[in-house]
C-alpha cells in the first residue's frame, strides 16, 4: 500500500516545476492524479509520461482564478473517480518589482492567481471532499509570507495564504478535511530561476545551500497523507533555518562569533 492509497487529488500548477514533481510523487504512492495548468502541452505531457510508467493521472485545463473552470474541473474529476480527497494549491506567479513600480493590474493579477485561485480551490473542492468521507488541503506559500521582499503583491498573496489556511482549517475541521501550509525558503524552479536574488539568499541560507524541488514536495506529500492526521491549520517552513534565524547567524558569523565555541570558564 502506497502513503496515498485511494487518494483522488487535484494539484494546480502541475505542468511543470514542484507541482510536476508532487504529481509524479502522487502517483508513485497510490494516488489518482488531475494534473491542473493553463498550460496544455506540458500538462498533457506529463499526463501522458505518467500513465505511460503506469500512474493514474489526467490533464485538466484550469484557470484558476476562473470559478467556472474550477466547478466544472471538479465536476470532470469526480465524474472521472467518484471521490476527490486532496487539493495542493501550487499554482503562482510572480512579480518582481516594489510598491512604487507595481502597476495596479499586476497587482490584480498576482493576487487572482495567488490568493483568489486558491480561496476559489477551496470553495468548489472542500463539498466533494465531505461527500468523499474528509480529505486534506495543502497551500503553497512562501517564506515571502514571513518576511519583507522587494515583491509586495507576491509577498502580500503569500501571507494571506497563510490566514486563508487557518481560516479553512477551522471552517472545515467538521468535516474532516485538514488545512495545511508550506513556506519554502530558497528553491530554484522555471518561476524563479536566473533571479538575481538567488546566490544572496543561499548565501544568507543557514544550511548554505538552495532546496531542491522534491524536498519541498516531499513535505507536501506528507502533510496530504493520513501520516498527518492530526494536523491542521499550521505552515511548515522548508527553508533551511533562513527563517528560523538566517539573518542573525549570518550576522553573527560575519561578526566573527564562533557559535559552536564552549562557555568560558
């Protein structure tokens, strides 16, 4: 028996990047995969190079800060496996610049995609998933929702996923379905990758190195099992220590404190 067995997810953003790998980890345990992206030749792709290992997974187009592609995703997946178990809000987008030089639709933009995608995931998925039995939701966020980035609409959407989940967790505890978070720290994939942040922050990360794509994937695999069946309403930080203290220790080591040194006697 996989992790997974019997699970029916629906994991948006899955083309490519993380939510490609947690599809692909999915399958691997059990689970049936709706594979969810506007981007229709990639998804397909991956659809397709699953089912041919073997998987069970189908390639659904979904906008997702479009409620009606969201209820007739939902409606296609339970028609196609009866039940739906599972949703990882994966899907997001980026913006890159500050306050000043945000034009108002980029705003809009990032937070229908990051915030208002996932809020409508939750409306439509969470009544399947109570007529399923329960299940569990897991929200991508970001160690963005912790701390200040020169990228307010990204860092605001990932913040107010944090509230979105608590507030679920608890709207929907009744009826058994869980509400969980992940903040990554420093992961390279296709969204930020070439960035000119990405040596400062490895540098400033206390493990000194950047996560890989399945490190956090793997966090999200657990959290969508029965392994977590009395979690609900928290966010994990896969990070490396950068937001239990990365500041502080770099400080501290350019400082030149030897932070592994004995008390003096």
């Amino acid at each position: 028996m996989g992790r997974l067995e019997g699970k029916v997810a629906i994991i948006t953003g899955g083309a490519r990047g993380q939510g490609e790998i947690e599809a692909r980890m999915f399958v691997r345990e059990g689970a049936a995969v709706a594979i969810c992206d506007v981007l229709d030749e990639p998804g397909e792709a991956v659809a397709k190079s699953i089912q041919a290992e073997g998987g069970e997974a189908r390639y659904f187009h979904l906008d997702v800060t479009q409620q009606a592609d969201w209820e007739r995703v939902v409606g296609e997946v339970v028609k196609w496996k009866g039940r739906l178990t599972t949703l990882v809000n994966n899907a997001g987008i980026l913006n890159r610049t500050g306050t000043i030089g945000t034009p108002l639709d980029h705003w809009n933009r990032v937070l229908a995609v990051n915030l208002t995608g996932a809020f409508l995931g939750l409306q439509t998925t969470a009544p399947a998933m109570r007529e399923s039995g329960g299940g569990a939701v897991v929200n991508i966020a970001s160690v963005a929702a912790h701390a200040g980035h020169n990228d307010p609409a990204y860092s605001s959407t990932k913040a107010g996923l944090l509230g979105l989940t608590r507030s679920a967790a608890m709207e929907f505890i009744d009826w058994n379905i869980r509400v969980n978070a992940i903040c990554p720290g420093i992961i390279v994939t296709g969204l930020n990758a070439g960035g000119a942040h990405l040596e400062p922050w490895r540098r400033g990360t206390p493990m000194g190195r950047y996560g890989t794509i399945e490190e956090a994937a793997n966090v999200v695999l657990f959290l969508a099992s029965d392994e977590a069946s009395f979690i609900t309403g928290e966010d994990i930080a896969v990070d490396g220590g950068f937001k239990a203290g990365g500041a502080a220790r770099r400080i501290s080591i350019e400082a030149g404190i030897d932070l592994t040194a004995s008390p003096a006697r």
